[in-house]
C-alpha cells in the first residue's frame, strides 16, 4: 500500500547574535551541515524545503506563540 505522510517539524532555536539576520545565518549553517552529514535524509523523506525567520523576543511573533497562535 502507497501512503503519503505530510509532516512539519517546527522548533524555535534561541542564541546570541550580532543581528537577526546573523542568527538566520548560525541557523541556516547548522541545518545546512546536518542536511550534508544526512544527504540521504532529504530524498528519503521527501524534504522540500526549510525555511525561518529571526525574530526579537518580545516581537509579536514570540507573544503569539506564547497565547496559542493569536494576537
């Protein structure tokens, strides 16, 4: 039997750095040697695409996340 699987993984990462755009860096370097040490991990799974955003605590994005999605 052929069966689709749709997942998300979701985490929020939480590190010191200079600018957002810094801490999508670090991020984005750590996820790109995982994803290099695992090269078989993204066909096996059918890994499309990755994708975050940095965010300041406190930003409305964190309070959200803090309330269960509203705002």
């Amino acid at each position: 039997m052929k069966v689709k699987v749709h997942w998300i993984m979701d985490g929020i990462a939480e590190l010191d750095a200079e600018s957002l755009e810094a801490a999508e860096q670090l991020v984005n370097a750590e996820l790109a040697r995982f994803v290099k040490e695992n090269a078989d991990i993204p066909s096996k799974l059918g890994i499309n695409a990755i994708q975050g955003k940095a965010y300041l605590p406190g930003s409305t994005e964190d309070l959200a996340q803090k309330n269960g999605g509203s705002e």
